[in-house]
C-alpha cells in the first residue's frame, strides 16, 4: 500500500484513548506524541482508573481530556473510553509508549484505499534497552518489532486504530491481559483484516523491570496465552490439551528465529539463558491458569 498524496486524504476524525494506572511518569509524552500528529485527532481520552500519582494532573497539563474509571483493568477502561469517544476512529495508545507523527495519518490512508482494513497496527520498538527490557520485548512483542506490511491476525492495543462502525457493540474483556487479542479477534471476525504498518513505530517505555517484576510479567502472560486460546481458535491451541508440548519449547524456537531475521542474532545467543527462564515463567503461568479452569469446572 503506497502513501496517498496528502491532499487526497480522507478526514478521518480519531479519538486516542489512553489508558492508564498510575502511569505519570510516561504519560505526558504519550499524550504529547498523540498531539503531535500530522493528521490531528479529533481529541485524546486518558481514562484514569484510580491513578494515586497525578496522573490525572499531567493528562490535563500535556492537553488531553480525563474522564475517570473504577474498571481496575485496562480492558475496562479502554470500554470507558470508547463510551466517552465521539470520533468515526479508535485510536487506542498505551500510556507508556510514543508514537510517531505518520499514525493516524497513515491509517486514514489504509482505511481509505481498502474497505476490507478495520484497524492499522505499527511496528513495536524497545524503549527499556536493559536485560529485562530486552527480555520482555523480545519475549512478548517479536511479532511486530518488524517485517513486510500485511494482514496480521491480531495486534495489540499498544497503538492501533479501529474503524469505529467495525467496532460496533464488541467490547474489551474486563482484564489487563489477553483482552487485546479478544477484542480484535471479536472485531475482525472473518469481516476484515488488520493491517500491519512497519512505518509506523510505536516505542514502549514500559516499567523498569528487575528480576522478579519480569518472572511476575512473564507468569501473566502465559495465564494470558492460556485463557486467549481457550476463547480463541489461536496458533497453540493445541497446547491446552496437550500441555506437555509446551516443554518443548515451541514459542522460544519462534521468538529465536524472529530475532535472527531481524539481525539480533547476537542478542539471540547472549540473552538465550534469560529467554529460557522467561519461557519457564510463561509455562507457568499457563499451567497454573488450565490448573485454575479444571478446578472450576469440577
């Protein structure tokens, strides 16, 4: 898909909806890097959900509007958001990331050439270059650090517009993990495609980790990767019946291939041992999340 010339653009009005828990630390270059965008939204959203550090204060002082959730989850907040949100685009930005100048402009230009293009995903880039911050990219956001623009099947929320009439009813889980992958699933639904955009960046400025904050992202995102193919007909679904496949490490072999194709074939080998544990942390999370289900279900 070629850039349009900019006077044949189409005049895409986008609410940014930003939610956040505590995230004043990042959240005024959020808001900055929405603001700042060659195509102007219509307006930008942080929901604030119970912040205790002033987020609210930095929202309105960086220029944005804050409307106020007791979701206690991102995916609770982002449906507040969408309630709040008067633009015919979705655009949702997390708090702790920075998008370029060409987002919203390059998915009115998506939206507009194709109709089958309900929602543009950008290419992740790593804010935190330290071993955890690397661990976790590499572990949980390979799919998207680069690659050709095409379909993908799924992206998440960290910078990614939605047509609003593709929206429709469909809603968030009340979760902060997984919920991303639901929602555009629910959205796509064999009625479109999301679009990957490699020249739009989104870099992520996410926590600080150490080593016991990324084994606890970790554990999540395996209970994550458990619950979204239990609800989802995902690549692995295999794995929630055969568990023990997951000993073979599948997702490493991927996560090391994609890092050799992207030219961190270096950093495959350095960070191998670390990238291991991560993957012990994910199986875990995994088992103790179908360990949960079964006792539920008994």
């Amino acid at each position: 898909m070629a850039a349009l010339p900019s006077e044949t653009l189409p005049d895409v009005r986008a609410s940014v909806i930003i939610p956040c828990h505590n995230g004043a630390r990042t959240l005024a270059d959020t808001v900055r890097s929405a603001l700042g965008q060659s195509l102007p939204p219509l307006e930008i959203i942080v929901v604030d959900d119970g912040s205790t550090d002033g987020s609210g204060d930095v929202a309105q002082g960086a220029g944005a509007r804050v409307v106020e959730s007791g979701a206690r989850s991102s995916g609770g907040s982002r449906n507040v958001g969408i309630k709040a949100a008067s633009g015919d685009a979705l655009a949702f930005l997390d708090c702790d990331a920075v998008v370029s100048r060409n987002w919203l402009d390059r998915a009115a230009e998506h939206f507009d050439r194709d109709p089958r293009v309900l929602a543009v995903g950008a290419s992740i880039a790593n804010g935190r270059p330290d071993r955890y911050g690397e661990l976790d990219y590499f572990l949980n956001h390979s799919e998207w650090m680069r690659g050709k623009p095409g379909p993908r099947p799924t992206f998440p929320t960290m910078a990614v517009v939605y047509r609003r009439d593709a929206v429709d009813k469909v809603r968030f889980l009340e979760a902060s993990y997984g919920e991303d992958t639901t929602f555009a699933r629910t959205v796509l639904a064999d009625r479109g495609v999301l679009w990957f955009d490699p020249e739009i960046v989104v870099t992520h400025y996410h926590e600080r980790l150490d080593w016991e904050s990324f084994w606890d992202k970790q554990v999540n995102n395996g209970r994550a990767l458990y619950w979204t193919r239990v609800r989802l007909d995902r690549p692995g679904r295999i794995l929630v019946r055969f568990p023990f496949l997951l000993f073979l490490f599948p997702h490493l072999w991927i996560v090391l291939a994609r890092m050799v194709r992207a030219g961190h074939a270096g950093k495959a080998v350095t960070l191998f041992p670390w990238l291991v544990a991560g993957e012990v942390a994910r199986i875990r999370g995994f088992l103790e999340s179908r360990r949960d289900a079964r006792r539920s279900n008994s």
